[in-house]
C-alpha cells in the first residue's frame, strides 16, 4: 500500500507543483497590466497638470491683453470725443469765416458806393 500511494503523491505535488506555477503566473501578469495601467495613470496625470498650467498662463495672458484692448478702447473713446470737439470748433469757426467774408464784401460795397457817390 506504501507503494501505491507514492506514486499518487507525487502525481499530487507535479499537480500542485503545476498549479502554483500557473497562480504565479497569472499574478505575475496581473501585476504587469496593474504597473501598465498605473504608469498610465501617472502619465495622463502629468499631462493634465501640465494642461491645467498652461490654461492658467494662458487665462493670465487674456487677462493682460483685455487690459490693454480696455486702456486701449478708453483713449480710443477720448481721442472720438477730442476729434468730435474738433469737428465742432471747425464747424463753428467756418460759420464765423463765412459770416466775416458776407460782412466784408457788404463793407466793400458800401465802401465802393460811397466813393461813387463822392466821385461824380
């Protein structure tokens, strides 16, 4: 009976001996997808940051650039409004030349009617 059983344990411990070596395996290969996903994760983690700084810089920037369209705007707005007064003093003044050059050729003529006058 001895003799019998020695064979079935060591069938037993090559099964087992097989088994592990399949556990171990199949560990080892959980192990590798589990470190590939992690490094994966890091990496897509990285980036991210990188990203979120870049986006901040970037909001920074158009931050900066919307000041100065603002200060920009605002001499714009006052450079309008000077050239409006421009506009308007021009125009009055044109009224005035004109008004001036009727008032100077009635007092040609009244100057050129008194001189006929006194002439004859």
């Amino acid at each position: 009976m001895k003799n019998s059983l020695v064979p079935i344990a060591v069938i037993l411990i090559i099964m087992a001996v097989f088994l592990i070596f399949n556990s171990s395996q199949a560990v080892k290969n959980v192990q590798q997808t589990l470190d590939a996903e992690r490094y994966q994760r890091m990496t897509a983690e990285e980036k991210l940051q990188q990203a979120e700084r870049r986006i901040r810089f970037l909001e920074a920037q158009v931050g900066e650039s919307q000041s100065k369209i603002d200060k920009i705007q605002a001499i714009l707005n006052d450079k309008e409004i000077e050239s409006q007064d421009i506009a308007g003093e021009f125009d009055r003044m044109s009224q005035e030349k004109a008004a001036l050059e009727i008032k100077l050729k009635e007092y040609e003529s009244n100057v050129g009617r008194q001189q006929g006058a006194a002439n004859p």
